[in-house]
C-alpha cells in the first residue's frame, strides 16, 4: 500500500491557487498516511512565503485511479513568521530539492516555490545565510524527508522492462513474458504502455502473479470492457515497466529559480516570469 499527496497552494495578492509539491508516502494505512501528511503540510508552510498558503492535500491510493481524500487545512491565513521574511515571489523563488532513494541510489527532483526572495540572489545564487530561521524550517522539512514513511517511486533497477504478450480486457488478464517463475515476485506496481486499441490497459496497475510458471497474472484496479478488444499496437509487443517505492535516505538543495529572468539557473528552458511595471 502507498499513497500519493500532492498539496494545494493559494496565493494571497492574486487570490490565485493550484497544485503544489507532490510526495509518496509508504504508511500502509490511511490515517497513518494522513497523519504523516499533515505533519509535514506544517514544515512546509514555514517554508513558504508569507504570500502563499497551503491549504490542504489530495491524498490517493496507488493504483487506484480515484481521488481517496481530499482534506482541507488551513492553518492560519500564510507563514506563521511573515515578520521574518515577508517576501514570497510565487512561482517563480522555487528551489530544487534532491532526494536520494535508500536501496536504488536513485534521485528524484522536486521543485518547492513560492519561497521567501531572500534565501537567492537576483540572479538566482542560493544564500540562505540571510535567514537562519528560513535555513532551520528547510532542515526540518530534510529530516522529516528522511524519517522513514516517504520515498520516491523509480523503476526498479532489477526488472525495468518486460514485453506484455496475452492480455484481456474483460478480465484484466495479463501475461508479462519474462515473468517466468514468479521473477516479480507475488505483486508488483508496472506501469503498461503501447496498448494501442487496448488502450484501457495503458497505465499504472497492480500486478498480481496467478501462474508463475507462465508470467500470467491480473491487473488491479480494473474495470472490465464488455468485449475483449482487438491489440493493434504500434510496437510488436507491448511493455511493462516495473516501479518500486524506495524511501528515501538524503534530501538535499539543488539549482534555484533567479528573480531576473524567472528562470532556473544554468538552464536554457524554465518559465519566464512577467514583471509588472507601475507608474509613479
């Protein structure tokens, strides 16, 4: 069992809002889950801005396909400690986070914006020296990364890919050649791709081993076709991605977004952010 949260920002000058920083936990229930997410919702509030707020999470089930909560927590209007850095230049102050997973050695990225101007530079150089309270709250939001229950969700190493030979839509039958012997295991998380007309079958599933000898198992959730349609494929075969949840064992600062141009730094792409110019 793992879930996704993915966080809700709002802004406060604009009133605007949207999806923020998105997470894996590992707790196997949903409390658990819940309660881990709200503890870090608090970190990461004192890491924004006093502009921006989070106000809640969407919190779902792997392989689910369906949205399991959606929890709404306000905790205060903005930044508990606006007097502290008052700033917050949303989206654009954002700084890369890097973490590092335990068993596949694997970084994931994870841009957190809507950060206070003063922990970069204009052209983008990080200086949290500035604000040691700022440099305290990213340092809790690291050890808190690093406790136990969150990961990062990668291909696994052992068993990336595998060709999917028989399939049918009206039972969620798969047959992952390669599988032989139960080289999954008893479930694994894969991701299908190249369906083509079974394009119901493109996405992210459970698979769960019914014969080991042949590779054939099911795919969970599913929800069945009234006829088992035709595979017309681009590929010969279409493939099965394995993933794995590895929690995560370092969480680091990378590159920083510059407030001259809106752009990460050392990139040519990124978004640009517009400033508006008022006359006087």
């Amino acid at each position: 069992m793992a879930w996704h949260v993915t966080f809700r920002e709002k802004q406060q000058s604009a009133k605007l809002g949207g999806w923020g920083e998105n997470f894996w936990n590992t707790n196997v229930s949903l409390a658990a889950a819940q309660a881990a997410a709200n503890s870090l919702q608090d970190i990461l509030i004192n890491c924004k801005g006093a502009q921006l707020s989070i106000t809640g999470y969407r919190l779902s089930q792997v392989g689910a396909f369906r949205v399991t909560q959606n929890i709404t927590r306000v905790l205060g209007p903005f930044a508990p400690s606006p007097s502290a850095y008052p700033d917050a230049d949303y989206p654009s102050t954002a700084l890369q986070l890097k973490l590092r997973g335990t068993t596949t050695n694997k970084v994931t990225t994870q841009w957190l914006r809507g950060l206070p101007d003063s922990i970069t530079t204009t052209g983008g150089l990080y200086t949290p020296g500035g604000s040691s309270l700022w440099q305290a709250y990213f340092n809790q939001l690291c050890a808190k990364l690093t406790g136990g229950s969150w990961a990062v969700y990668v291909l696994n190493p052992l068993t990336p890919y595998f060709p999917v030979t028989l399939n049918n839509t009206i039972t969620g039958s798969v047959t992952i050649k390669g599988n032989n012997y139960g080289a999954l295991g008893a479930t694994a998380y894969v991701r299908i791709k190249g369906m083509g007309q079974q394009h119901p079958m493109n996405g992210l599933f459970t698979f769960t081993v019914t014969d080991p000898t042949t590779g054939a198992g099911t795919i969970s959730p599913w929800t069945p076709t009234t006829t088992n349609l035709p595979f017309w494929g681009k590929r010969p075969t279409a493939q099965a991605q394995v993933y794995m949840f590895d929690t995560i064992a370092e969480a680091t600062n990378g590159i920083t977004t510059s407030h001259y141009t809106g752009k990460p730094t050392g990139l040519l792409g990124g978004r640009r952010r517009k400033r508006k110019i008022i006359s006087v």
